[in-house]
C-alpha cells in the first residue's frame, strides 16, 4: 500500500509467541501451518481499529477535536472525528496468508491522518483553485457572507417563488493557508494488540495440540 499505512504482525515478532513455540515444540502445529492463526490477528486488529473510531481514537489518548469551521464544511455536520462519511474507516481492510497478518488502507487520506502533516506543530500549507484563475467557496461557522441554500433540482440564476429558502455562512478567497493536521493514530502498535495476540495463540497451540492427540 504504497500510498496509505497498514501494520503487519507475525509469529517471529513476539518474543512470547518464540518462547512459547519452542518450548511445545514445532510438532504441536504441524500440517496446520500459520495462515489460520494469521486470520485471526488481522480480525483482532481490525476489531481495535473499529473501536478506535467508535471512542474517536479512545484507544490512543483521544483524537484532537475538530474546529468550528471544519465541522461547518461537513457535509451533515457531525462533529465526530475522522467520520464525516465514513469512507475513512471503511478503507482499512484484513488480509492474511502464510507468512503475515496485515490491516490497511489504501486512502493516501489515511496516510495524512496518520502521521499529521510534516513539521511541530503541524506546517500550515496553501489550498488554491483547482481551475487558473477561479475561486475557493467553503462554508465557515462565522463571518463570511450568507448565501441562499438552493433547493435540490434548482441551479444559481433560477427564478423561486413560494419558497422560503435557508442560508448558510460562505467565504470566497483566492487561496488560504490550511493550518496543518495534527496526528490522529488510528493503528494499533504491537504493545496495544499484544495480550490479545498472546491469548490467541496459546488457544491456537492447545487447538492443534488436541487435533495431533485425537489423530
């Protein structure tokens, strides 16, 4: 994922796990192989960054609120973090195979989050107009000018009647300083997932014990 983040855990990794795996010895897994123990690290760490989102980064401190203008530009204007449409959070997805667990996504987005834009505190950066010579139009929660909320199905010069049409506060500018984005870690790290990742694998190794007992 070149372009997002993602974290991978695997067997080697955890001291615990080694320690475990030599004193059992490798003959309690085998034929098993690790890919079904993999899968299940990847759901626990996907059921972490779930609840991650639900708590607004609960797991890791609490994510920085959002400010007022920020929430303003929303298109429902929730004031829940990171969760405007939900797109964010629906792009972390598992994967597993033999030799690896990993979450990830894919969402340069994800990537901005992340880490938080270079620099302490964060780098403001500009925002210009897409077209040369155009302007930004973004809504802001004070100031600005009110313009009419046009009804759906009607375009700007559209002649209303009978219609009492609501007004939102807009800013017009040719490019303004985005004041950066702080960090708002939505992965785990291995200290968070790792009495979890323990307890699955000693069920893993009691599971393939009792298979090689009954074989």
């Amino acid at each position: 994922m070149p372009d997002g983040i993602d974290i991978k855990f695997q067997v080697k990794g955890l001291r615990e796990v080694q320690q475990m795996l030599r004193k059992l010895g490798a003959s309690v897994a085998r034929g098993a192989g690790t890919t079904s123990l993999h899968a299940r690290y990847a759901i626990i760490a996907s059921q972490w960054i779930d609840r991650n989102f639900q708590q607004e980064g609960g797991l890791v401190g609490g994510w920085r609120r959002l400010r007022p203008n920020t929430i303003a530009g929303r298109r429902k204007g929730s004031s829940r973090v990171l969760q405007d449409t939900g797109l964010l959070r629906a792009s972390f997805v598992p994967a597993w195979d033999e030799k690896a667990a990993v979450v990830g996504s894919a969402s340069k987005v994800s990537l901005w989050h992340e880490k938080g834009t270079k620099g302490s505190p964060e780098t403001p950066y500009p925002i210009r107009p897409k077209k040369p010579g155009g302007v930004l139009a973004f809504p802001v929660a004070t100031g600005g000018i009110l313009v009419p909320i046009l009804p759906k199905g009607f375009k700007k010069g559209d002649l209303i009647f009978g219609k009492k049409l609501k007004s939102r506060r807009m800013m017009f500018a040719r490019m303004v300083m985005h004041p950066g984005l702080p960090r708002r870690r939505m992965l785990p790290e291995e200290a968070d997932l790792k009495p979890a990742l323990l307890r699955t694998t000693i069920n893993y190794i009691k599971e393939q014990a009792r298979r090689n007992v009954g074989a």
